[in-house]
C-alpha cells in the first residue's frame, strides 16, 4: 500500500531549532519520500510562530502545514503536558490523497463557515472525502454543533477532531496554525481519500445521576432553565456542590451534563458536554454548544475507575474490529480534564500504553489533550466533552 505516515517528537526547549529538529526527523523517516500534510502540535511554553517558521523551512512550500496549541500531546511512547514539546505526524503517499482549510472568526456565522471550510475541502480533495479531521478554538465562543451542522451540509464522511488547547486552568487563550499562521477563533480541516479504511472509537468514562431535566429555556451557548428553575440552582442541587465551588475547574472535571441525541434510525444516545463556566448572574450553564429547548439532560459524575474503564471497553472493540487489518496510523482526541488533571501522570501513561498496545503498538501515533471533542454519537457526528474519541487508518481490505 502506497501511503505512509509518521509521527515524532522532539523536546528541544528553543522553539525554533524544535521545529527545525522535528521537520529533519520526519523527513528523515520518509526517507525518499516526501509527506504531502503535516499535522502538529505544541505546548503553549513554546514561541508558536518560531516552531512553525523552523518546520516550514525544512518541509518546504509543497507540504500542507496545519496544527494547534494543546495542553498536552501523544507521540507513540511519549506523552506529556509539561515543558517544551511539539509533536508532528506527516501524512503522503502516492496512494493518498490531502486537502487542508481554514475558517476564520468562527464565532460568527459558525454554521455558514463549516459549510464553507467542508466545501473547500471537497473541491480540493476532488470529490467525497473518506474522513474529515477538525481542529477549532474552543474559547471564541462558536457554536460547535452549528459548524458540524454546516461541515455536513456538503459531506457525508465521518468527522472526528479536536478543540486547541492552553496549560490547566483559567480559559485564556488558545492558538490555531496554518502554514507560518499563529491565530486564534479558527477553525482548521483535514480531508484524507484513498486506498485506505478507518475506524472510529469512542470512551466516555462518566455514570448517570438518574435524575433527568429538561431544558426549558436557553440562548446560544447557555443553558439558562431546567425543568422552569434556575439551571445553576438544578446543577448545584443534583451535585451537592456550593455556590463557590462552581467556579473551580477541579468541580467542572468532575461533573457533566448528558445531553440525549437522536439519532437518523430514531435511536436515543447521550453526548457528555463539560460546564465552561457558569454565570453568577442568570445562574446559567455556559457550554461550547448550544442545547435546544426541550432537550432531555441529566448530570453525570466521573471516576477513575468509570475513565479508565472506557477506555478498557473501547480498546477491546477497536481491537477486535480491527482483526486481520494493518493500522498505518493513529489520532487520538483526548479529554484535557481526563488527563493529569483528573486521572494523574501514572494513571494517564498507563491508559496510554495499555489502549496503544491493544490497538496498534507499532503504529505511528499522534494525540492531543483537547478542549472539546467531535466523535461519533447516534450514528452521526457531534460535539463531546470528557471524552476521548480514537480514529485509526488502516489498509482497506483484510
């Protein structure tokens, strides 16, 4: 099979010679061969503009470039969310075939601007694409759910993805690349095509409370009544926490919101959405997508055990499906607030290394830890939080 892909990692603290060091080892992995896109990521310690600039000058004009700012991030045996760090997969091939867009000011228009991006795609990569890997900024307040809404409009394919990421903590600021480009409020699509096959697997990690509301009024991103009440005052009753509790993200890590979908074949699924933040004034839910009045919502409660769990459950399925088939590359999606934050460094590794020895340990692979996730749910694509969506490209027969 004709298509190639390679992923490195590189820890060199001066941003430049990072991404320098980076684009020597990819090429130097290809061999004879060049990548025809390149995906990376890096921590925020980073100078951003220096890394790409040190990349581009050794990839050259001809490959696409495209990646984002993360919390952390996944190279085979390596992972971390400390330091200085940039990882970088390179996709190519004769048998495959790239395209690459960009959105800009995605909090505006979102629905029109995933149409748009989708459209680009299509008409670059010269027809349907067989998968659609999204980058987005999850602080600019885009409606994530609208720009998959309008990314369908145009294709048909499977979407899986990411939110950019910044250090744990207060929401700042979050970067998206795009050549020599550090901005922020975009968003970023990758469409592959060729002779190749894919599947997708998805963990929640995270056990119902059992009570159930239902959404009775809201605007945009905001969840403002459930059941005709206050939805600050129903999320505080429900989790027993204080009113000040409510501002910490070690209190957002371990609550979220099942929001039901309804599926095309009428079947009922929930997609796990995490509270941005809460305002103290309408004691509204703030989330990275909006949830339509009348929907059905129960508070759900995350463990260690429920987390890692999930990920047990979907390595064994991917596992098994991908009996007598070649993984040729793997990209993952992971929750930020699952990680260290949640899980700790020797619980995160050990996930790591038992779901990559299960599905594909000599397989190039490429992770994020994400602010948002974009995976499959009632058999169609949607937005996710603490999640951890899992796409792996293989040869496309047995």
């Amino acid at each position: 099979m004709a298509i190639l892909a390679q992923s490195v990692f590189c820890d060199e603290s001066e941003s430049s010679d990072a991404g320098r060091s980076a684009g020597e080892a990819l090429l130097a992995r290809f061999g004879t061969q060049k990548p025809k896109v390149a995906l990376v990521y890096t921590t925020m310690n980073h100078d951003q503009p220096a890394v790409l600039e040190g990349l581009r000058g050794v990839l050259g004009k001809d490959v696409l470039l495209l990646g984002c700012s993360v919390q952390g991030l996944v190279s085979n045996e390596n992972l971390t969310e400390d330091g200085f760090a940039v990882c970088v997969m390179g996709l190519g091939g004769s048998d495959l075939r790239c395209a690459a867009a960009v959105e800009r000011e995605i909090q505006n228009d979102s629905k029109e601007k995933g149409r748009r991006l989708a459209q680009t795609l299509k008409r670059d990569i010269g027809g349907e694409p067989k998968v659609v890997v999204l980058i987005y900024d999850p602080l600019c307040g885009a409606d994530v759910d609208a720009i998959l809404e309008g990314v369908r409009l145009e294709v048909d394919c499977p979407l899986v993805g990411g939110a950019a990421g910044q250090p744990w903590g207060p929401p700042r600021q979050t970067f998206q690349y795009w050549d020599r480009e550090v901005f922020s409020h975009g968003v970023l699509g990758m469409a592959l095509s060729g002779a190749f096959a894919l599947e997708i697997g998805l963990s929640h990690g995270t056990a119902p409370s059992g009570i159930a509301s239902v959404v009775t009024k809201a605007a945009g991103n905001q969840v403002l009544e459930m059941d005709g009440r206050p939805a600050g005052d129903v999320w505080r009753e429900t989790t027993g926490c204080r009113a000040e509790d409510m501002v910490h993200q070690s209190h957002f890590a371990t609550w979220a919101l099942g929001v039901e979908v309804k599926g095309t074949g009428g079947q009922v699924e929930r997609a796990i959405r995490g509270a941005f933040g809460f305002d103290p004034q309408t004691s509204a839910i703030i989330l990275q997508a909006a949830v339509p009045e009348g929907t059905r919502v129960m508070l759900h409660h995350r463990t260690i055990e429920k987390i890692l769990g999930g990920t047990e459950n979907m390595a064994r399925d991917l596992a098994a499906r991908l009996v007598g088939r070649r993984p040729w590359a793997v990209l993952g999606f992971e929750c930020a607030a699952r990680t260290f934050p949640f899980l700790g460094q020797t619980n995160t590794y050990q996930e790591h290394e038992h779901l990559r020895t299960a599905v594909a340990p000599e397989t190039p692979w490429l992770g994020m830890m994400a602010w948002g996730e974009i995976g499959p749910c009632a058999g169609r694509p949607a937005f996710h939080n603490y999640s951890y969506p899992l796409l792996v490209l293989t040869d496309d027969k047995p």
